[in-house]
C-alpha cells in the first residue's frame, strides 16, 4: 500500500504545472436583454370590475321610468 502512494505522489509531482492566475476584467455595461419582459406596461394584466355602488347607481338611473321595476321593487322591500 506505502508504495501506491509514492507512485501517486511521483505522478503528482511529474505532472504538476504551475500556472500563473490571470485578472479576469469585470464587465462594466450590463448585457441587454434578448427577450420583452413579461411585464406589459401598455395595458393592464386584469381587467377592473366596477365598483357595487357604481352598478347600483346605474340600475336606479336605468330603472328610474320604469313603472313595472319600481312596483315589483316595493312589494319585495315593503
């Protein structure tokens, strides 16, 4: 076993190169992009509900001459 491991150490020590490290410059501009983001900023990813009070005020304003509406409206609210 002792001599495997002088064989390996003499490997080691023939085959070992020393290198000298090398400076690696940073790069100073950011890549661009090569795809659109996913995010649309020209339109909205959902489309806005009205508000409750904004469709109850368009169902007064649409049933306002209504006869019919308004009679079945105040048995059911009486």
């Amino acid at each position: 076993m002792g001599d495997m491991i002088k064989r390996y150490i003499n490997f080691v020590k023939e085959n070992a190169v020393e290198v000298a490290p090398t400076r690696v410059k940073p790069a100073t501009t950011p890549s661009t992009p090569t795809r659109r983001s996913p995010l649309r900023k020209d339109k909205p990813a959902i489309k806005i509900k009205p508000k409750a009070e904004d469709v109850a005020q368009k169902f007064l304003e649409l049933t306002k001459d209504n006869k019919e509406i308004q009679s079945l409206l105040k048995k059911k609210y009486q």
